[in-house]
C-alpha cells in the first residue's frame, strides 16, 4: 500500500520535473528522495519516471500513478480536518432517526438551526419506528433520534421535548368534521377506528388507549397503521377516525383535525442518545430542546 509520504514525494518530484527542486520543495535533501522514488518503483515493479543525466519525464505509468496520489493526499488532508472539526464539535457526520410525524414538526425547523450553526457537519437521517430507535443507537447505526415518549434502556439517555396532546382526525364526510368547537372523543366511539399495533410503540399506543378508556370506551380497530403518518393516511382515504398527537397534524385536504374537549392524555417528544453521546448530538439535543420550548407546533386545522 502507498503510504501518504511516498505519494506526496512522488508528486513533488513529477511536478517539478527535477529532484533538486523537489527536494527544496520537501525541505529535504536530494539523495533520500531520489532513493525513496526508486523504492516506489521497486514495489511497483514499473518505471514512473525516465530519467536521463539532464531531464526527468513521467512515463505513461508515471502519469496515471500521479492523478491517483493526488486523490489519495487530497482525500488525506479532507480527513485530518474533518477529524479536527468533529473534535471540536463544528464537523463531522451524524446519523439520526426520527419517527415519521416528527418529520412535519419539530425536525424541520431543528435541523435549519442545526445547519445554520454547523454548515459542515453531514448529516444522514432516516425514518424508525420508536422501538428501533435504542437498537440503532447501541449499535451505532444511529448517533441520534427523536422519538414518541419510550421506556428508558440501558445505555442510552433521553431527554423530554415536548408534551403533546391528542386530537381527532375525522375524514371530510363524517358528520361532525365540520363542527364548530372541541369534540367530545365518546362522540366517535362507534368507529370504525384506525389504530396502531402496540409493538410499534408501546407508549404511544398505550396513551391513544388511555384516552379512549376515560372518555368511557375502547376502540374496536377495523384497520391497522404502522405509524402515525400512516393513521392519517388511512383517515384522508375515509377508512375511519383515529387520535394522533396535535404536533402531527399538518395539514392534509381530505382530514379535518379537530381539538378534544376534556382530554388531558399527552404523549411525549423525545430525544434520544446514547450514554456519552459525542459534541454533535448534544449540540442536536439542545437545539431541538431549546426550539420545542419556545415554539409550539402548528394548530390543528
């Protein structure tokens, strides 16, 4: 394998043309250079230079040979800095999961803020489901993830964002999708519901039940979602109702959102890490716990 200070000697002298003046531009002396070339050439077991007693000229092998060691040290140096700015915390890549409501509110606006302040950091994002969130970040496939409110697993910290409370979504022709004022949740015990498998997420599917229950009833689903995007989805195709948090409720033509009247459930945001979580997921957590605190999510329509 090249080593970076065989690339940069060769690269010096194929430039130049000339080992006096390579080694000059080196800051070293000419025999050690001239040797380290025919080093170079042994391994290779090809000529990369010819050489005659009043010029240096790259051989074909030579020529091709050059564009790669100037890849290869280009390459080096783009690592050395990103290595120093992920030390610091203003570069480097973050991998981050999110369920897929979060992606209408808060995540838009927390990662602006997060590009704003650190423009080189990349940035890979991909939808989970919260059960997947604290796997992904034990084995590292994730660095960070925002998530419906979930059990503490070890290994991992999370940190509350945002409480949010339930709303109705009712397709355009039920009868009470353009009523005026909260709805009475008992209201739309008759279904059919659209409802989400409990091993999705447990908390969030757990809360959607609490509700139900204190307005006196429990769902009988008729059709079954795998996030709350997809609840919605169902709803919009007029399959039935269902309950989803406030923070999701962009805004969808054929789904009225409508406000609960005596519903006290929430549902938490959260971000999450894992334990010791590195400068760049912490600058995540606290961009996003700082806007979450200042800003609410859109109003239902």
């Amino acid at each position: 394998m090249v080593e970076i200070r065989q690339a940069r000697y060769f690269v010096a002298v194929a430039e130049e043309l000339h080992f006096g003046r390579a080694a000059e531009r080196l800051q070293m002396s000419q025999p050690p250079l001239s040797q380290a070339i025919k080093q170079l050439e042994q391994r290779l077991g090809c000529e990369l230079l010819h050489r005659t007693q009043r010029s240096v000229a790259l051989s074909p092998a030579g020529a091709v040979f050059l564009d790669h060691c100037r890849t290869l040290i280009r390459y080096a140096e783009e690592a050395e800095a990103a290595a120093r700015q992920a030390a610091t915390g203003r570069g480097g890549r973050l991998s981050l999961g999110a369920v897929a409501s979060a992606f209408s509110w808060p995540l838009p606006l927390v990662l602006d803020r997060f590009h704003e302040a650190l423009p080189d950091v990349e940035i890979r994002t991909q939808e989970i489901d919260t059960h997947e969130a604290a796997a992904g970040l034990l084995d590292r496939s994730l660095d960070w993830a925002i998530v419906r409110q979930t059990a503490p697993v070890r290994g991992t910290m999370a940190t509350s964002l945002f409480a949010d409370r339930f709303v109705a979504a009712l397709p355009l022709r039920h009868p009470a999708a353009d009523a005026v004022g909260p709805l009475d949740l008992a209201d739309l015990a008759g279904g059919p519901w659209v409802w989400l498998h409990r091993h999705i997420s447990p908390d969030y599917h757990d809360a959607m039940a609490a509700i139900c229950r204190a307005a006196g009833f429990s769902p009988v689903p008729a059709h079954w979602a795998r996030s709350v995007t997809s609840q919605i989805s169902m709803v919009e195709c007029g399959l039935g109702v269902t309950v989803v948090p406030a923070a999701a409720s962009a805004s969808r033509p054929a789904v009225r959102f409508r406000p609960l009247r005596h519903a006290t459930a929430t549902i938490e945001l959260t971000a999450m890490t894992r334990v010791g979580p590195g400068a760049l997921a912490e600058r995540l957590t606290a961009i996003a716990t700082q806007l979450t605190t200042t800003q609410a999510p859109p109003p239902p329509d």
